[in-house]
C-alpha cells in the first residue's frame, strides 16, 4: 500500500520546507570547530608588531628584547621575508600591499613585524618588547585631501605609475576612474529637463565585525612537503590557488580547510597578512603555527565597508517623471586597493544605481583614492557596492519627492519598471531577470496603513507641544546579487562559476560537496533540501559537506549573495544528472522504456500505474549492483554551474521612527519588510536571514561607525565603542514576502541574505530625514545616534 | 587626536618668586606628575621622561624638550617637548606658559598647551584626554604653587629678618614703622603652610579616576545649581 502523495512529499523534507537547521546542534552545545578550536602537537602560537601612527618611515626596529623573553622563537620583519619576495603580496583587487610593513608604514595598526613563541602569552610579551623607530609623516585621512595636488605622496612604491589596474591614474594619491552609463546621454537629459535636484551624502566607514575574528593555523609537514592550512575564509579554494601560486607549492599539496565559520559578512573574503605570516612562519620553522587577531585587531586592521563619498543628481519632469540619474563618488580606499570585488568591477556592481526605476539615462563614475586608513571596501552583507548604489538611488528618490512636492510612495510607483518590460536592459547595461515592484509596495502600503501614518504625521507637525518627530521611510529596492557570470565575473581570472558534487550511496543516503562554504547562511540544511526535493531522497539522508579544498569541487565561495543563485543552481544541475540515469536504471528494472516512465516525488513509475514503480533508494542500489548493460555503474555527479545571468532581488520596506525633540533619541516604532528572492527554499532559514540582515541594516544606520582623527589614529575600535546591536537595542521585525521566480535560474531562486542589510539602511535613513522634510531637510549622514540627531535638531532650530 | 588647553591656575607667591620656577625647566618638570629631567643637553635642550596612566593605556614616555624661548620681561616661557614610549604611544606638545601679577600681591600662572598624541592613547584614550591632563595640569598647578610659595616665603624671612635688624638699631624712635616693615605688602595672603612639597610621583590610576569622578560629580552640581 503505498502512502499518500502529500504524506511521501513531506517525509523528504525538500524544498518549501521550514527545515530546522541542522548545523544548530552542534553550535547550541558549543560543539562547533572553528579554527582558534584547532589544536596541533608542537603548534606555535604568531602574534603582530602594529603600526602606532598612521603615516611614518619605519628608522629601526630592534628584536633583541623580545627575543630574549622565555619562549619567544622568532620575530620576523619584512626584511625577513625579503629574501623570499613575501614582503609584499597581491590584493584581488590588482594592487599590492604590504604583508610586513617595508620601511614605511601606511596606516595605523598595519603589520610591522610578527612574533612567533611557544605559547600565546610568551607571543604577546614579544610583541610588547620589539621596539620600533618611526619617522613620522604627515597622515592623510580625507580622500579630498589625498587629491590636492600638494598632498603627500603615500604609496611611494607607485611613484611614476601612471597605469594603475584599472586604468590611468591622475595623481600619485590616485587608484583608479571607474565609470557606467552613456554620459553624453545623460548631460543632454539634465541639460534639457525641467527639474533636477543634487545632493551629497557620505556613507561613513563601517566594520561588518564578525563575532569570530580573522586567523589561522598553517601546518607545513617538510617530509612530504605538504601544507594544510586552517583559516577563517569565505573562498578558500581561491586561498589555495593564491597560496600556491606565493608559495610555489603545488596547488595538489597545498589544503585549504575553512572550519565552522562565526560569521563572515564580506569580512573574511580577503587574503590577510597574518594569514601569509602564519604559513611563512610554519614554512620557516617546520611546526604547526596558530594566529588568531583579537577585536581590536580586527576592527583596526581588516577589511571594512563603504566609505563613499557621493553625489547623486536627478533630472525629471514636473511631475516626477525620472529622465536621468548621474552620479559622482570619491571612494576612499585606505592604504592599499584591497576591495573584495569581481577584477574587472573596482567598483563592483554600483552601476545598479538605477534601482528599480526605469532611467532611460544614467552615468556613474567613481575614482578610488588611497588614504592612510586600513585597506578594504569588502562587501559588508551586500554584493560588492550593491548597498551604496542602492541608498544613493533611494535617497536621490526622496530628495526629489520633496522638491516636487509628491508622496514618495506615489513617485516611486511613477518611475517602476513595469511588470511586461522583463528582461529588462537597464541605462547602465544590466538585464535584469524578472520583477514585479507594484504588488510588492501597494501589499507593504497596505500592511501598515501609510495613508493613516501620513495623516498622524501631519497632526504630530500640526501640534507643537508635540515631544516627538515621526518619520515615515520607503524603499522600495532592487538587489543584483550572484556573481557571477564568468565572461564579465572573475577574480584574479578565476570565473565565478560554483559548484556541486553528489554521490549517492548504495543504501539511497548521500554526500553532497559544495565550492561554496557556510559562514552561519545554514547550507548543509538548505542544499539538502534542494537535493531532496530534486532525486526524492529524505534531507535528513543527505550530507553536505565544504570547505575542505582537498574533498571538495572548486569554487569561489559564499559572499555577494552568490551561493543560493550559483551553487544552489549547479546542484540542481548535478542532481539532475544523476535523475537522468537513475531513469535509464528504473525503466532498465521495470523493464520498461523510458519514455513510459513519470517522476513521482521520491520514484520512477510506470505512467498510469502506481503500483510498478521503483524509489530511489532501489535505484541506488541497482546502480552499483545490478547497472543496466553497457551502463556504468555509481550514481554520482559533479556539475561546475556558469550563471547565464545576475539574479535581481526585490522588495519593499517600510520604517516608522519616533524622535525626541529634546534628546535626539530615536525609537523605531515599527519596520516592515517585504523581500522577494523568488523561489523560497526554507521559509524559516530566509526569515532568520531577513532578521540578521535588517539587524546589521540597524547598526550600520544607527551606531556604526570607524572614525579617524586628524593625525589617522582611528577612534573607537574596540566593541566599547563600535556598536554591535544584541537583542536589547534591536527593534521589532515585521517580515513579508512576494514569489516572483528568476526565470534564468534552474531553481527560480534569487538569494536573500543581504537585501535586508543593504535595504533596510536607506530605510532607516529615508525615515530620519522624512521626520525633518517639513523643515526643508534634505539629507543627513548617517550614523543617527541621539547626539548627531540633537545636532541636526539644533541646526533645524527644534532641540535648544 | 589633538588637545588645546588653555588654564590658569593661582600661585601663592609673588611674581619674582613664580618665575623662578618657571624658569627653571629642571624645577619646572618636577611639578609634572611622574615626570623629571634626565639630562640637560645644552642650554636649550634637554631629554626627560614622564609615565601617565589613561584608561587602560600606560605610558612612559622619554623625549626631548627644547626651550623656545624664555623672557623675564614678561615672565613668559615657551617650550616642546616631544616624547614616544615603547608600548607605542607618542605625544608633542608645544607651551606656552606665563605669569601674572593678582591684585593681592600674589600671581596666576597662565597656560597655553597645543598636544597632539598618538598611538594607544589616542585610540582608547581619547574619550577621556580632556579630563585627564586637566587632573595632571590641576597636581602640576598645586606643585607649582607650593615651590614658589616655599621661594616666597624664604624671601620674605630675609626680608622680616632684615627689617628687625633696622628696628632694633633705631628701637628709641618707636617700632611703628618695623611693625610696618614686618608685613611687607607683598606677603601673599592668606600665606599657607609649605611644609611637605614632594614633587608627586607617577599618577596613579586609582586616584585619577577618584579625582575624575569626583570633578564629574562637582560639574553635575554646579548645572543643578
């Protein structure tokens, strides 16, 4: 007797399913691995001399004190490394950059020297006795300065270069020009329109300060003249690559493992000196060696985020019709061009600067400057400059709204590229897949009753005993995430295809090995499902397993959103390979062609008839043990997937903030947010998503922030002062959805991680600067804490 | 980071005697909390060290400092020190420091200080620079006050001295006018004790915070008030 449809189909726990994470277990019982967790005999503990000033000539450094401390190995400078040519290495973003400090340091806590000992305490005491003698230079920390052609030269070693890799470079100070969009078009259309309106805002460095801190353990064994490497890294298949091409070790001998990973966030998809200093260190001195950066270490010196300078400009009609964008950015990237993007995008995908409206014409340029700040521009929970173009282009909306005078739920639905107009060529050259922006407002509109918060607005404006300011804030966004396809997509020339290897065991259980690696995103529940719902074998039978360079295929990793559009798609592919012989096996047992034959949920059966089918737990065992003749047998696939396409996220949010008049004290009221990632695979791992993601959105516009005096000594790195938002401080979440599948994607399926992260920011932002519209405010910067907001109410004449 | 200072402070003694511990630098230092002179280089230069406590950054910085400029005329010295210390603090700072006469014959020390520190402390110091050297400046102040007054009064003792020699010596014209020369105008009043003048030793920290809280407290009173 066979069991109802809905009875097998919910026994495979597939795709649809709010499937609880499988990796919980272990981490609720704090039996994760992660790599402070790995612990080797005769292991080696490396710890980092920084820089104290943010601009010097490094004199002298002196080691004798620090090795004459009990424990204390070696300290290596990069005079040591000279010798090897590791003193400086590539960046993926075509520069180089310093891995020790060589006789001029750049930004402050930049690597200068490394110590190596017997334990960590004996490496700490080493680092406090190395004595350093700088010269110190003048420090540049404005990118504005940094291009006055009497600014200090920083990056010595670029002196006369005028080819950067990304272009000419005008001034020493200089990285690249980077531009998008049909410039000539887009003057013409501001010249000509009847109304424009400018405005500049900065988007502040950010840290996405994961719990976890960077660091590794290298192992080099000199017998068999192997090295495996445990590291904290969002693509470690493109560490091995880059290892072994430093190191000159083959790619065959080098392992790359990246463990259970505490959060990642863009944060840990560079390749970091301490990293390089690790594996020369055990390279050097035949033993294990851990590092492991503290917090401070890793807001100080790691890869940030954003530090955009922008100018957005807008011409339209009278009646709000957007007929062009244009935009301007000075990109500060600290002391070397270590962006996380695709080589070619330096400024990674910003030309989605359109957003969901349809701009017939656009151009944006943004020139990248160095600074003596820590290198970076990561992408911070977003897709490489995703989260930028989208608060430029959201902000810009509402700025116009206000000149004109028009609801800015009304000018938004004016300028949405319409439902029939997918695919859709946007001004600065992307297709977007698919969308469907009205239904997505009008359900967001409705949710929280906008016309009735916009009739409080007007009362509470009305009153002037009113203590508070209310601000409504709209975005309505779209995302381009999953990088990517690889004849626009590479880094360092390595496409950005993922990957996915199956192999079906013969008792019908199976393992599943991804290019991708899980930083918290809850992979070995979601693959799962997606391999359940595709060969109808329960998730629960099915293993997924990453980064380990030696087991599994080659990737690029998880970041940019890319893991569900990629790797979610080259599983699909690679389990659609193993359903096609798995066909030719069941027709070859039922003796049956396999034309007769139909997919039923977890089984091939004979068309009609339910009772002559065979599972596939039946099929997995025939394939090793009775194969059709002529048939190999196993039934495993390896699918390395190429995205035809970019997928486009969408949705609509909507922030309602309460502000003291008095304080600046801000309470958000309520957030609503609507997110459409097309094919949803585990309802529950998305809503914990959008949860993480708009929680990070609320650091970043609330608190978050890494300032610098006037000297480069940055200001607050520690989490006494950078804002890490935990269940005390986070607003209340209200989460929403449309389906609007992605039509090139084997799955339908879009990604979700970071549209809440790069929408709910200008969100937040459109809100603070709505409760302030009546007052003819425009814009102002973000981070809102009650002091920057009681500076603005005092500049708007309400706070006294 | 930057901090500008600009105090003053009252001396108990009169200007000449005020000056003398201005101008001298090794003196000078003394008043500094945790600070001395090491070695004087030449008449201009010398290298001296001072250890500070702010936060949780400790420092002993070793530096130079060079004499800019010093003029009695208007009790006016100038000064820069530069200092590093080896936990990767490093800190300048350029005085101004001179001295005026106040109306009750003693005088106000006036300080004018441009200090830019770097490194550690102004990583995690920053937040609390400003209070800090106002408590280091406030002990420097006190020392400061206490030498000259010890000056002040030893001058004042020869001048008592001197004056009752004459006294004695025209006893039969009456002693109105040595009662007079016994309390010279310029006698800072009221004269304080000079007993016990040690030049402090490194702040510490316990104390730091215990004068920072307490001066807190002190600014949240006077609002109310």
């Amino acid at each position: 007797m066979n069991a109802p449809l809905n009875e097998r189909e919910k026994a495979l726990m597939g795709m649809g399913e709010s499937r609880l994470r499988k990796e919980d277990a272990r981490f609720i019982q704090g039996k994760g691995n992660y790599v402070d967790d790995i612990k080797l005999p005769g292991m080696l503990h490396m710890d980092i001399v920084r820089a104290s000033v943010a601009h010097a000539r490094i004199k002298r450094i002196n080691k004798e004190a620090a090795l004459k401390i009990p424990g204390v190995i070696a300290v290596l400078t990069a005079e040591d490394l000279k010798p090897l040519k590791l003193h400086w290495m590539p960046t993926l973003a075509g520069d180089v950059q310093a891995v020790l400090a060589d006789e001029k340091v750049h930004f402050q806590m930049q690597e200068v020297a490394v110590v190596i000992a017997e334990d960590r305490y004996a490496a700490a005491d080493g680092v406090e006795a190395v004595e350093v003698e700088y010269e110190e230079l003048v420090a540049v920390v404005d990118p504005f300065e940094a291009l006055k052609p009497d600014a200090p030269v920083l990056r010595e070693d670029l002196l006369g270069k005028t080819e950067g890799a990304h272009g000419k470079r005008y001034h020493p100070n200089h990285i690249f020009t980077w531009d998008a969009g049909d410039k000539e078009a887009t003057d013409a259309a501001f010249a000509s329109a009847p109304v424009t309106v400018t405005q500049d805002m900065f988007y502040p460095r950010v840290h996405p300060c994961p719990l976890e801190t960077c660091g590794a353990v290298a192992s080099f064994d000199p017998v068999r003249g192997e090295l495996t490497t445990w590291l904290t890294s969002q693509a470690p298949h493109v560490v091995r690559t880059v290892v072994s091409m430093l190191s000159g070790i083959p790619e065959s001998k080098v392992r790359i493992i990246s463990p259970d990973i505490g959060g990642g966030f863009g944060n840990k998809v560079p390749i970091y000196p301490g990293y390089v200093c690790a594996i020369v260190a055990s390279i050097v001195l035949g033993r294990p060696v851990k590092w492991v950066e503290d917090r401070i270490e890793n807001l100080s010196s790691t890869g940030f985020a954003r530090d955009y300078h922008m100018t957005g400009e807008l011409a339209a009609t009278a009646d709000g019709k957007i007929l062009a964008l244009r935009t301007n950015v000075i990109a500060d990237h600290g002391a070397f061009d270590a962006c996380a993007d695709p080589s070619k995008f330096p400024a990674g995908m910003f030309h989605i600067c359109t957003g969901s409206y349809d701009i017939k014409a656009a151009y944006c340029k943004v020139d990248g400057v160095y600074t003596n700040k820590a290198p970076g521009g990561v992408a911070y929970r977003c897709s490489f400059r995703v989260t930028e173009a989208v608060y430029l282009v959201e902000r810009m909306i509402d700025v116009l709204a206000q000149k004109l005078n028009i609801d800015k739920a009304v000018i938004r639905s004016r300028n949405f590229i319409q439902e029939e107009q997918f695919p859709y060529r946007s001004a600065t050259g992307f297709d977007y897949d698919s969308g469907n922006y009205q239904p997505a407002l009008d359900k967001a509109l409705a949710a929280v009753d906008y016309a009735g918060l916009r009739a409080e607005q007007a009362a509470k404006r009305a009153d002037p005993d009113c203590p508070t300011l209310m601000g409504i804030g709209l975005v309505t966004f779209t995302e381009v995430v999953g990088a990517g396809p690889s004849k626009i997509c590479d880094i360092l020339g390595v496409g950005m295809f993922d990957s996915c290897e199956i192999r079906v065991h013969p008792t019908g259980s199976a393992i599943a090995r991804m290019g991708t690696i899980s930083q918290g995103q809850g992979h070995q529940t979601t693959y799962a499902q997606i391999i359940a719902t595709e060969l109808g074998l329960s998730s629960e039978l099915i293993q997924v397993e990453e980064g380990d360079t030696h087991t599994a295929p080659y990737g690029l990793g998880t970041y940019g959103s890319r893991s569900t559009p990629v790797a979610g798609a080259a599983i699909a592919m690679a389990a659609r390979k193993i359903h096609a012989k798995a066909k030719k096996i069941a027709a070859h047992l039922l003796e049956v062609s396999e034309a007769d034959l139909e997919w039923e949920i977890d089984r091939f059966k004979l068309r009609g008839n339910d009772d002559k089918f065979k599972t596939m737990k039946d099929i997995a065992w025939a394939a090793y043990n009775q194969p059709p003749p002529g048939l190999e047998p196993g039934l495993e696939a390896v699918h390395y997937y190429d995205p035809p396409n970019f997928t486009f996220p969408f949705g609509a949010y909507v922030c309602v903030v309460d502000i003291d008049k008095g304080t600046g004290e801000t309470k958000i009221r309520r957030f609503y947010a609507l997110d459409d990632c097309g094919t949803r695979i585990n309802p529950m791992i998305i809503e914990g998503q959008i949860h993480g993601g708009l929680t990070e959105g609320f650091a970043v516009a609330m608190g978050q922030l890494l300032s610098f005096d006037k000297q480069g000594n940055i200001q607050g790195n520690s989490l006494m002062d950078y804002f890490l938002p935990t269940a005390v401080e986070t607003p209340h979440w209200e989460t929403d959805f449309t389906v609007t599948p992605s039509p090139h994607h084997p799955l339908g399926a879009k990604g979700v991680a970071e549209s809440p992260h790069v929408a709910s920011i200008p969100t937040f932002s459109n809100a603070m600067v709505d409760a302030f519209a009546h007052l003819g405010v425009t814009h102002f910067d973000m981070p809102y804490s009650a002091f920057r907001v009681w500076k603005q109410l005092k500049a708007s004449g309400i706070a006294h | 980071m930057e901090v500008n200072i600009d105090k003053q402070y009252p001396v108990a003694a009169g200007l000449d005697c005020a000056w003398q511990v201005l101008s001298d630098v090794t003196a000078l230092a003394t008043c500094m909390p945790g600070a001395q002179i090491t070695e004087q280089v030449d008449a201009t230069h010398y290298k001296g060290s001072v250890k500070v406590k702010v936060g949780p950054a400790v420092a002993a910085f070793a530096g130079d400092i060079e004499l800019l400029a010093i003029d009695p005329a208007t009790r006016t010295l100038t000064l820069l020190g530069k200092g590093a210390d080896k936990s990767g603090s490093s800190a300048s700072m350029r005085l101004e420091a001179s001295l005026v006469a106040a109306e009750d014959g003693s005088s106000t020390l006036v300080g004018k200080a441009a200090v830019i520190i770097n490194g550690k402390f102004a990583q995690f110091g920053g937040r609390m620079m400003a209070s800090v050297s106002d408590v280091i400046l406030a002990q420097f102040a006190v020392t400061f006050s206490q030498k000259a007054q010890a000056l002040q009064e030893a001058a004042d003792a020869e001048r008592v001295a001197a004056a009752t020699a004459t006294a004695t010596a025209t006893a039969a014209e009456g002693s109105t006018a040595s009662a007079a020369a016994s309390t010279p105008a310029s006698t800072p009043s009221p004269a304080k004790p000079a007993a016990a003048i040690s030049a402090p030793k490194e702040l510490n920290a316990l104390a730091l915070v215990w004068m920072m809280l307490r001066n807190f407290l002190a600014g949240l009173f006077g609002r109310k008030a």
